[in-house]
C-alpha cells in the first residue's frame, strides 16, 4: 500500500479513537509529509475541521510555489469546502482512499485541472461504512445535510 495513504489511514483512526469522524489526510511535498490531520469536527466542536482542513492548518504557511508541487491524500473524497481549499492554494493532486460512501466534486475538481486519483481501499471504505451505519446523525452533520440516504 502506498505509505502516504496508509499515513492519511493511521489519521483517520486517531480520529476514531478520539469519537470523532474518521477521515485522515496528508499533505505530501517533494516526496514528504509536511502536514496531516484527521477530522476533527467533533473533538473541537468545529464547524470546519474536516480532515483536509486540520491537515493544511497543521502544515502551516507554505508558499504558493510549494503548493503546486503537493499532492493532498484523503482517506475519502473531498467535500466542497475542502475541494474550495484545494483549488485556492493550487494543490494539483488529489489521492482519494474511497469514494462509494461519500462523493464529493471530484469532477469539478478536475474540470479546474486537478488530477483527482480514487484507490477504492477497502480499509478506507470499511471505516466509513461502519462508521455511518453506527452514527447516522453525526454523519449528516458532517456532511452538512438533515438527513437522507447514508450513502
């Protein structure tokens, strides 16, 4: 398995760990971990620390040129507000560890010429999965909608 993503999988359990959602991501310059984060929404009470999010915000002030070289890995697919932060720093790779229980813009994303990469991890599915069969509210909230199909 690609060590980065299995990085962005180690996150997404810390988060489960802590009884938050568990998503997990790394930002990954010239072939380094220079941030990660998981989602955090709950942990904190936050509105915005998607796992993307806490991940960028961890990795600090980085140059716009920098940014340009990274590749962000999410252990699932990126919402529209992290998909909005993606496009706003320029980062040109997205790897995506699943997308079947929650799709977000990856086609817009690419329309804007980022390479959007989806892995299919079964780890990475079986998470979420349990996760939203286990909490169906929380899952919502996250994902900003009242209710709905799981996924």
């Amino acid at each position: 398995m690609d060590k980065f993503l299995e990085a962005a999988i180690q996150e997404a359990k810390k988060g489960a760990d802590e009884g938050g959602v568990p998503i997990g991501s790394v930002l990954v310059i010239d072939g380094r971990i220079v941030g990660r984060g998981h989602n955090r929404r709950v942990q904190n009470t936050s509105a915005v620390f998607h796992a993307e999010m806490d991940c960028l915000e961890n990795a600090g002030r980085i140059k716009a040129a920098d940014y340009r070289r990274a590749t962000l890995y999410s252990t699932l697919s990126p919402c529209d507000m992290c998909s909005g932060a993606i496009l706003l720093y320029g980062i040109p790779k997205v790897i995506v560890g699943e997308n079947r229980t929650f799709r977000g813009p990856e086609d817009y994303l690419r329309s804007r010429g980022v390479e959007v990469v989806v892995v299919n991890n079964r780890e990475c599915r079986q998470l979420m999965t349990l996760f939203v069969k286990n909490n169906p509210e929380l899952w919502h909230e996250d994902i900003g909608v009242e209710s709905g199909p799981l996924y």
